[in-house]
C-alpha cells in the first residue's frame, strides 16, 4: 500500500510539474493573446484595450491566482474558455477527442500485430531471405517521417486509385491510412528490437533446458522466447502510444480529421492557450495512465517482477 501511494505521489508530482511549467511559458505572452482576441474581434489592439481584455479574460491576475484558479476549474470538469473557437474548451475536446482515440486505435494496433509478426519471422528465419527483406523494410520504415508517408498514401490511394476519401473522416475506413502513416515508422522499429530480443532469449539456459526436454521449437518460441521478449520491450511499446498521440498532431493537419491534434495546432496559430494547457494536460495524463498499465501488464505477463521492482516507464 505504501509502494502505491509512493508511486501515485510521484506521478502527480509528474502532472503538476508539467502544468506549471506549461502554464509559466504562456503567463508571459498574456500581451499577445489579447492581442489576438482583439483582432479576431476586428478591433484595433490599442493599449488602452489590451488592458481591457487582460481584464476581462482574468489575464492580469498574478501568475500564482491564474494557475490556483486553473486547477480548480479543472478539479470541476473546467478546462477554461476557448477565444478562438468561441466555446468552452472541453466541449471541443470532447467532440474532437473519439477521432483521435480511433486514430491511436488503429495505429496501435497495426504496431502490435505487425511488429510482432515480423520480429517473430525475423527471429526464426534468421539471416534468410524472410529476415533480409524484413529487415530492409524496417529500415525504410523507420526512415521515412510519418507526414512523408501520409502524403505518399494521400497521393496513390486517394487521388489516383480512389480507394479512401479524405473528405469523409467520420467513416472509420478512410481512418485507415492515418493510421498506417502513424504507424509503419514504429512498425519497422519495433520489429528489429523483437528481433533481436527474441534472439538474445534463444541462448537462454532455460530454453536450452527446454529442448533437452524434448519440448517443439515452435512451443519453446510461442510459450517461453516470446513472452520474455515482449516484457522486454513492453515499456517502449507502452511509450509508443504516447508517441502516436503526440503524432497526431501533424497526421490529423494532414490529413484534415478533426481531432485534438489539429485542435491544438489552431490553438497555437490563434494564440489560444486554454486549448494548448488542455492539450498539455491530456497528454500528460495519458503518460501517467501507461506508465501504471505497463507496469501491470510485465508484472502479469511475467510473475516474477512481482517480486522485483517495477519496469515502470520512467517519464
């Protein structure tokens, strides 16, 4: 019980450290975001009426006040109020939010099936023909940025086959090369490192035991050298998900789906901080949340960490 309150001490320590320090960055261009509020309201930004929107949106408040009145907010569901879009923030967030969990969704999953697809061949087929050209296309993959190749896919399989529509995001098929886009660059990563960790376990004293025993190769890769393998990279795995929905922020400009990556991109175009610190904070959030579930997950795969300590992503 002590470990877990430990623990759940740090990672709030992690939550407010990040706030604050995102809050503190933004604190000093209050100047230009009354700027921007007087502009998108076709009025001239004189000083007389910075002032007067600084007063108006509570930002000539000390630093400490607007921070204390943030948290609070967001302890009652308020994420503040966005001067951009003309709403609260969190029903923006909440009506773009599902996009982008589909995105993640698919993304993930594509980067679960297939680099453990392609490790797992690499790793029994080592140095042939299989493993060469998997190889080969891990290093494409893990070359290649990931707009670079949403812009690829757009150009072949939107304008020129037709297959998807790119109009049409609230269709989950036309999610699917987002996602592939999100995808490959971590695909062709994490199928070399199951690769080669598979390769580390096969000189293991217990699958050399294994085969001694008499036990199938293909029972001592699925049912020993696997499972060691995915808890050893399990926590990067874990920090991926992370990536992906920090990836969003340039695939969803890119393909034009309305999600909170794009969100937060019209958030820093107009200046428009309560989107950005809402951002800041989700993602945040989402880290703390892997970071626990991972833990969960190498101790459930592997009992033995139950008994060591944590392989917690250090964030």
């Amino acid at each position: 019980m002590k470990t877990v309150l430990m623990e759940i001490s740090r990672l709030l320590l992690v939550l407010f450290i990040a706030t604050f320090a995102t809050f503190a960055m933004l604190y000093t261009e209050s100047d230009t975001v009354a700027e921007d509020i007087l502009v998108m309201q076709d009025l001239i930004p004189t000083k007389e009426a910075i002032e007067g929107i600084k007063k108006e949106y509570g930002l000539d408040k000390p630093f400490v006040l607007q921070y204390a009145n943030w948290i609070q907010g967001v302890t009652k569901g308020e994420l503040g109020y966005s001067h951009s879009l003309d709403k609260p923030v969190l029903d923006e967030f909440v009506h773009r939010l599902p996009n982008t969990l589909i995105l993640t969704g698919y993304s993930t999953a594509f980067i679960l099936i297939f680099s453990l697809l392609f490790g797992l061949l690499g790793a029994m087929h080592k140095n042939k023909f299989i493993d060469k050209i998997i190889a080969l296309f891990s290093s494409f993959a893990i070359a290649m940025p990931a707009f670079w190749i949403g812009l690829i896919l757009i150009v072949i399989f939107i304008v020129k086959l037709r297959f998807f529509e790119l109009t049409n995001m609230n269709n989950p098929k036309n999610m699917l090369l987002p996602a592939i886009s999100l995808a490959l660059p971590l695909i062709g990563r994490y199928a070399m490192l199951i690769r080669a960790s598979m390769l580390d376990q096969v000189s293991a004293n217990y699958v050399t035991s294994a085969r001694t025993r008499g036990i199938p190769q293909r029972n001592i890769i699925l049912r020993h050298i696997l499972p060691n393998a995915i808890v050893s990279i399990l926590p990067l795995l874990g920090i991926s998900i992370g990536a992906i929905l920090g990836g969003t922020v340039i695939i969803e400009t890119v393909f034009g789906i309305h999600g909170i990556g794009s969100m937060v991109i019209s958030g820093i175009n107009h200046s428009d901080y309560p989107l950005i610190q809402s951002f800041v904070l989700f993602m945040t959030t989402v880290y703390i949340a892997i970071s626990f579930a991972v833990d969960w997950l190498c101790k459930l795969i592997d009992p033995r960490l139950r008994h060591k300590n944590s392989t917690r992503i250090e964030i």
